[in-house]
C-alpha cells in the first residue's frame, strides 16, 4: 500500500458513528421548549444530528470556514465550458482579495474563505493561498485517464489535511467550495460512471453553455466512459480517471472533517460528485453531511436522490465556489440559536398541551 493509500484508509477507519446519547438529550431539551414538538420542523433534525456528531447537546461553531479547493482541467480543450481555463485563476485572486461571491456571502455568514490550489494550471503567488498543488491540472479525460491513481490519492490526502489543520485551529463548521473551469463535465462523468445513466441525462449548461457545447460535454462524457472504462465499484479509480483534482480533495475533505467530527454543508453539483466519492468510499461519512440547495444545474437532483439528501435551500443558484453551502450555514445557526436561547415550558411558565397525543397531530 502507497503512503497515501494507507493515510485514506486510516481516515475511512476513523470515521465513527454518530453519538446516540447526545442526539436524544437534544431531542428531549426540544421537546421541552416553548413549542408544539417538532413544530421547527428540519431545523430540530438539524441541531439533533449537530449534537450526535459533536457528542454533546450544545454544539457550537466558533469558528466555520468554506473551503474553496481550486484546480484546472484538461477536458475543457474540447469546448465545453462558457468560460476559459484562464478564468481558474484569475477567480482565485479574486477569492483572495475579497471579490467574489462566496466572499461576500461568507462575510455575512461570519466564515473565513480558506482558498486551496490543489491543481491549478499556473502558480499563483499570494500569502493567503494554501499551496497544496498536486499538478498542473489535469490531462483532457477523453483521450484517457485524468490523472495517474496515485495522484487522486494525494488530492484525496490534501482535503484530508485541510480538514485536520482546520479542526486543529479550532473550526467546527466546514462547507465544501470549488473553483475549476470545466468541472461541471468532470462532475457529470463522475455521476455517469456510478450510475451507468446515459451521459446526455448528466450533464447540463455550467457556467452557461449554449446547445451545440452542451452536446460536446454529453460527447466528452461518452468518450471519456469508453476510453477509459473506470469501474464504478472501486471509487479511487472513477475518481482518477474522470475526475477532478479539486474535487477529490473536497472529497477527502469531507472524509478528514467526518473523522474529526466536523460537519461539512455540501453546496452544488460538482461538491456533490465529491460527496458521492466520499460517500462510497465510506458510507458512514453521509451522517456528518448537510446538503445546502438544489442547484440550477441537471444532473444536480440525481446526484442528491442517490446520496440520500434533500436540500433546503431551492434558489435557482448555479454558480458554485461554495455559495449555497454558505448560504445555509444561516440555518445551522438558527438550529443552535432555538436550542440554546429558547425557554422550556417550565421555565417560561407556558401550559403544556390538553391532549398530549394531539400534540405531535399536523
Ligand atoms: C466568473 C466565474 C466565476 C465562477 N465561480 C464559480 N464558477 C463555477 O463554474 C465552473 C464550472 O462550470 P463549467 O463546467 O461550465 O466551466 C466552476 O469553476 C464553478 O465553480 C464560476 C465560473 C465563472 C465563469
Ligand atoms: O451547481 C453548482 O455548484 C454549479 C453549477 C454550475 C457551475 N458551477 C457550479
């Protein structure tokens, strides 16, 4: 086993189940607050798996990030994406100073934008960017493989890492963001290649391709199956051969942050074909995921139907970079903030219900 192989497998074997004590204390706080029992509906499930993750009623985040891991990819060559690649880099320094949409919205969130280059196709030179590159993006999956299996393992480590460092500093709220030129077809491979779904059904318009590109990505993701046939039982190697550096990492992103007991919000389709790698590398891994929106892109429903998760958040967004994961932080929050603020019907003197089996009745 490579040195990489045996940092994933250690991590898979970390990932523990959820605290069931701590998951029925905060069911029974809930059900003693100034409400009618499970009247704040999804936001009660959210603040009972928070504690079974955190092993303790009163998990809070005081520090939260959105980790936007960054790479390029070779497939955008055969036309199928709106933008260029050069764009790839040219949104990390605007992720670094500040401009972008995740950084306004993680502004308001009050969470750090922790940018990661774990693949872009040029060096970019500034303090705040986390170095982590494993190549110069990767190789156009239509002619074959992405990258070589030992490279997916490392981008796989290096969200690893980034979920330790993060949890060592303190971070106990982490959402998935990505910026990759081209992802969106890399995604939609990923999704093709697990399901055997028909290419054309898995791929949709990104950044905003017109029809003829939207049937060059169907066209990239048939070809890339058939030249590079990955098995969909064994993920590292679906992962290596039409996938993405960036999203592999988010992948092992989610796996560091399972194993550490950080909950991760997964934002829009190419972080959900990093949850869907993660997720079948270990299935145990889906307890510590939050979906956060249904995005505008195709293919987006089927990859959250397969995963289990059913988002909030039904915006119209398409943009990625870990805005929607941001997004709903905001009800992360208000999850903790019903828990920890509101007062029991003992305390607030408040009468309990006349029939008590009415009580749970819509
Ligand atoms: C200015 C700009 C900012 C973005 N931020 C995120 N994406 C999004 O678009 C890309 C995926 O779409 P496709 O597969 O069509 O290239 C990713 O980089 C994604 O994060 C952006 C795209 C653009 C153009
Ligand atoms: O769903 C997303 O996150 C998305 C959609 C289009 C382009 N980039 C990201």
């Amino acid at each position: 086993m490579s040195r990489w192989e045996e940092k994933v497998q250690t991590i898979l074997n970390q990932i523990g189940p959820l605290d069931e004590a701590a998951m029925a204390a905060a069911q029974a706080r809930l059900d003693r607050l100034t409400k009618p029992p499970g009247s704040l509906g999804q936001l009660e499930a959210y603040a009972v798996r928070l504690a079974g993750i955190a092993g303790t009623v009163q998990a809070r985040f005081p520090k939260k990030a959105v980790v936007v891991m960054a790479a390029d990819h070779g497939v955008v060559e055969e036309g199928v994406s709106a933008y260029p690649a050069e764009v790839t880099p040219q949104m990390v320094r605007n992720f670094l100073t500040g401009g972008a949409a995740i950084n306004a919205l993680a502004r308001l969130a009050g969470a750090d934008v922790v940018c990661v280059d774990v693949g872009v196709a040029v060096d970019i030179d500034h303090p705040a960017l986390v170095r982590k590159k494993v190549r110069y993006g990767t190789a156009n999956f239509t002619k074959g493989p992405a990258m070589t299996r030992a490279e997916a393992l490392e981008a796989l480590c290096v969200g690893i890492e980034v979920a330790e460092e993060l949890a060592d500093r303190g971070y106990r709220l982490l959402a998935t963001g990505e910026m990759g030129i081209g992802n969106t077809t890399s995604a939609a491979a990923l999704l093709a290649a697990f399901t055997g779904d028909d290419p054309a059904d898995c791929v949709g318009r990104g950044t905003g391709v017109n029809a003829a590109a939207l049937a060059r990505k169907a066209e990239a993701v048939r070809r890339a199956l058939a030249v590079n046939r990955p098995d969909p039982h064994d993920p590292v190697d679906v992962l290596h051969k039409v996938g993405g550096l960036e999203i592999a990492a988010l992948a092992g992103l989610m796996l560091g942050a399972a194993a550490r007991r950080v909950p991760v919000v997964v934002d829009g389709f190419p972080a959900s074909s990093a949850a869907l790698v993660a997720c079948r590398l270990a299935p145990r891994v889906k307890d510590y995921l939050f979906p956060s929106h249904q995005s505008a892109e195709r293919g987006h429903r089927r990859l959250l139907a397969l995963l289990g998760l059913a988002p909030p958040l039904h915006v119209d967004m398409r943009l990625g970079e870990g805005t929607g994961a941001v997004l709903a932080f905001h009800l992360l929050e208000a999850a903790c903030r019903i828990r920890d603020e509101m007062a029991t019907f003992a305390d607030a003197g408040v009468s309990g219900p006349v029939v008590a089996e009415e009580a749970a009745q819509p």
